[in-house]
C-alpha cells in the first residue's frame, strides 16, 4: 500500500514508480496532479488505484495495461477523454 494522498503533487516523475512492481494499492487523491506517468501503467499487481480529486483531464488507453484493477476511483476531476477500450476483466 502506498498513500502519497493530500500533499499538493502536481506531476510525478516517470520512474517514481519503478521499484514498486508487487504494489497492489496506489492511492494519490486529493493532489493538483494533471498527468499520470507512464510507471503507474507498470504496476501489474495493483488492485486499487485512487485518483479522486485531482486536476486529470483524460485518462491514457496504458490503463488497459492494469488487467488486476478491481477499484478505480476518479470522482472530482475534470475528464474529458476516455479510452475507448480499457479491457480490464475485474473493473
């Protein structure tokens, strides 16, 4: 598990994520963060990801990549563009 919730994140960089390959439960709600880096998609055994309140405004096809996501919570952001497929079997 891994909280990094309410501390005024604006950007992540790319490799934050890179030593965290077994994480199942990534929670980033409640930042200023506008784009995701491309390490939250090589997260193959997250379960949760919490990106609620945050200033995101689409959301990468690299989501389809989460195939174990079961929880994906997005409420308060600004979204406009969805994939047009995520194929995750659990979500």
């Amino acid at each position: 598990m891994l909280s990094l919730d309410s501390n005024r994140l604006r950007q992540l960089d790319d490799l934050c994520f890179f030593p965290c390959q077994n994480l199942r439960y990534l929670s980033l709600k409640n930042n200023q963060i506008e784009d995701l880096p491309n390490s939250v998609f090589d997260l193959s055994h997250l379960l949760v990801l919490d990106l609620s309140i945050n200033e995101l405004t689409r959301i990468p096809e690299q989501i389809g990549r989460l195939q174990r996501l079961e929880k994906f919570f997005l409420f308060q952001n600004k979204i406009t563009v969805f994939p047009t497929q995520m194929n995750i079997p659990k979500l």
